[in-house]
C-alpha cells in the first residue's frame, strides 16, 4: 500500500475504537480478516502450546498488544506491533514518529554479519604453542565446524567465518584463552547453533592443544554485527535541539543518567522483541554491554544540532531472529512478524533500532521541556483512578479532581486518588442523609 495512504489510515488511530483500528489495519494490508479473527478471541492460548515452551506451566500471563503509529523507517511507513504494561511508551514514540514523519526522515543500516561463540581455556600452560597450533588448524576447526554443525547455515549462505584467539591474562599469572567463533546465522537468532558448533569443537581443540577448555557459550556483546538507526530532523527550534542535544550530553558523561536513557531506548525495543517472540534479555544484555565498550557505561544513543539539523544516531548489537524458537510457535509472533513484513533477521533489527531511538527522542523532548510527568502522568491517572478502586460512574470525578492536583502541584500519586475517592463518596453518603432528612 502506498505510503500516503497509510499516513491517512493512522489519521485519529488512537481515538478509534479497537474495533475501527483494527479494520483500520486490515485496509493498510498489515493485518488479515484471519488475524483480526484471532485478536478477537476471548478464550487463552491452549496450555499445551506453553508446555512447549517452559516447564512446570500453570497458565499465561497476559501482555496489552498495541500498535506504535506513524513510523517511516527508510521511507517504508510500518504498523509496529509493540507488547508491553508501560503506559504512555506507544502514545509518544506514534507522536515522536510523526513529529519526525513529518520534518525529517529515519535511516537504518547494520554493520558486519558475524555472530559470536566462546570458548574458554581457564588456564593455559603454554600460550604461546596454544596460539601456533590453533592457528595452523584454525581452517580445518572452521571446515569441519561448517560440515557437521553449521551445513544449514552453510547451505543459506551463513555459517561460521572465523576463529579469533583472545589472551586474557590473569591476576594469579596464568594467562587465560578464549576463541571466538564468527558465525554469520542468517535469520535466527543463533544462540542453539553456536552453543552446539562451541560444544562441538571442545573436543579437537583439547586433542590438538592438550589444554583444557572450560567453557563453551554464546557471547551477547555482538559487537561484529551492530544496527545503526539515525534520524535527522529539521526546523526544530533550536532552543529544543539545543536542549534535547544537551540532555545527551549529560547521559554521555554521567553513567547514572545513561542507564536512564538506555532504559527510555529500550522502552521502544522490547515490546517489539516480546510481540515478535525475540529474547529480549539477550537484546538487553547486549545493547548494555555495548553502552560501557569505552570502559564507562554510557548512553547508547547521541543527539547533536548543527544549527539546522537535529541528528539522533543509535548503534548497538541487535540479535533477533525471524526464524527458530518462539518466532515460528507462538501464534502472535507470527501475526507480529507478518505485520511487519520482516523480510530477514538484519530488517527485524533495524526497525527495533528506529523505533528504540525514536523512543527516546520523545522522552529527551518532554524532559527538556514540560518534564515527564505532564506526559506521562496525565495518561497514568486513569490507572490510578482504578488502583484506587473508582467504580465508572465515579471515574470522571476522580479523573478531573486529579488532572486539577496535577495541574496545581505537578504531582499526582495513588494516595492522592485514594483521597479523591474518599472524599466523593464521603461527600455522597452526607447529600443521601441529608435527602432522607
Ligand atoms: C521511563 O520509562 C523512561 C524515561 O525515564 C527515559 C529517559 O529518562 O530518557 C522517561
């Protein structure tokens, strides 16, 4: 569908009835008549298909699924699925999308293509002879690796392209060793793979070596395959790019406030990792590991103004897969997979980067102007009126009393809710008796 008519089709989304958005989707060709069939169902997932999954189930816990509006990722217009409890994370990234949408463009890219695989020798007697007889064998490791293990990926043009020997030497005197197994895993996300082609080459490199390897797992910093998203933005006013590229700043040289804004880009990245089936604590652990690659943990994205531009850039390891595991199991995923059209696992990573910048750009705009709590709070207050116990037809008086504290004070809380309740139902128990008076 034309890039136009999508824009239009998300035209007043948020205001529509789930119904109304949901046939909204099915016009932009991002949901079928089927899908919309399966949303609509009221009874669970069977238990079974969780016993496939996990152990010892008892059940599901249930996610809100929406839809983050407004998205053109290199000049594609996308409905990105999102799964997550946050309110207000998909109110801002549709409105920053737009804002964006609207005065600049978003571009992605990925760099390299290699997975990584560890192999750990503790402590190895004679480093320097290790090094010579790995690297006279390293080839054939890599060619029976290929055959044996990796013939899949090999025949879908990936498989393991490297063996990279690390000395890590330790504080007792012992020099520890540790191979790097590049692995190029097409569309999964790799992690079963390169555990077994590790596990597989333990042994030769023992037999060959006569050291002991120790330890054979994946690594999540994959800094040899990196997704970059940049966003340009113009006629901003400058006084906000200012702002919002100091506001960078202070998470580039302050680790507390990175882990801040790390957590604003991840607000964008997971719900799209849990709708698609993805393991977001792989993505996490990543991304935070490449946050503190300069010894310092600091923030994952960068904003500067030149005067006219305003320029976001995100780079970081995004190991997602669209094939394996929960991806090709769980019925969702697959309808948030379709949804977004992925066409291979490097897509799926860039559009998860786009949208984790984007993300924070909106959370960077409201903290350097009107500050979080306006946005975020004004949609939190119908959930505290909730918390708090309102029945519908006191909802709107709660609702109103807390927007006026909010306001007033800046400041809303449950209690304040719990008070507001208090008081009307106070306030209609004195008006009844004074009615039967
Ligand atoms: C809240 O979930 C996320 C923010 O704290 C991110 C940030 O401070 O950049 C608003």
């Amino acid at each position: 569908m034309a890039t136009q008519q999508i824009s239009e089709l998300f035209e007043g989304f948020s205001k529509l009835a789930k119904q109304e958005r949901l046939d909204r989707l099915v016009k932009m060709g991002a949901l079928t008549a089927d899908d919309v069939k399966y949303l609509n169902q009221t009874a669970g997932l069977p238990t079974d298909l969780a016993e496939k999954f996990i152990e010892n189930v008892i059940g599901y816990f249930q996610l809100p699924l929406g839809i983050a509006a407004n998205l053109c990722i290199d000049g594609k217009d996308y409905a990105v699925p999102m799964a997550v409890e946050e309110t207000s994370i998909i109110a801002a990234v549709s409105k920053t999308a737009k804002w964006i949408k609207n005065h600049g463009e978003i571009t992605t890219e990925t760099i390299g293509s290699d997975s990584i695989g560890q192999i750990q020798l503790a402590k190895v007697k004679d480093f320097v002879a290790f090094e010579k007889a790995i690297l006279m064998h390293k080839a054939d490791f890599i060619q029976a690796a290929n055959r044996d293990v990796a013939h899949g990926l090999v025949s879908r043009g990936g498989g393991i392209t490297d063996l990279i020997i690390r000395k890590i030497p330790r504080a007792d005197g012992f020099n520890m060793a540790v191979l790097h197994v590049q692995v190029n895993t097409c569309d999964a996300m790799g992690a079963n793979i390169i555990n077994q082609i590790c596990e597989y080459l333990k042994e030769p490199i023992q037999i060959l070596t006569g050291e002991k390897v120790t330890m054979c797992i994946l690594s999540n910093l994959n800094d040899t395959k990196l997704t970059r998203a940049k966003v340009i933005l113009r006629n901003v006013d400058p006084v906000l790019a200012e702002a919002i590229a100091e506001s960078s700043l202070f998470a580039q040289y302050d680790p507390y406030r990175a882990a801040t804004n790390n957590k604003g880009v991840l607000n964008g990245i997971d719900p799209i990792l849990i709708a698609t089936g993805n393991d977001w604590r792989a993505v996490e652990a990543g991304v935070h590991a490449y946050a503190a690659r300069s010894g310092q943990y600091r923030s994952i994205t960068e904003w500067t103004f030149d005067g006219k531009k305003l320029i976001g850039v995100f780079e970081a390891p995004i190991a997602v897969g669209i094939v394996g595991g929960v991806t090709k199991l769980h019925p969702t995923a697959i309808l948030c997979l379709n949804m977004l059209g992925a066409v291979n696992a490097n897509h799926l990573s860039r559009i998860v980067a786009a949208v984790g910048l984007v993300q924070n750009l909106g959370a960077l705009t409201a903290l350097s102007t009107v500050g979080i709590i306006q946005g975020h709070m004004k949609l939190h207050i119908t959930n505290l009126t909730l918390g708090a116990g309102a029945q519908a037809h006191e909802v709107p008086y709660v609702q109103r009393k807390l927007e006026e504290t909010l306001q007033l004070t800046k400041r809303v809380s449950l209690s304040h809710a719990i008070e507001v309740l208090d008081e009307l139902r106070a306030l209609n128990t004195a008006t009844a008796k004074s009615a039967v008076l």
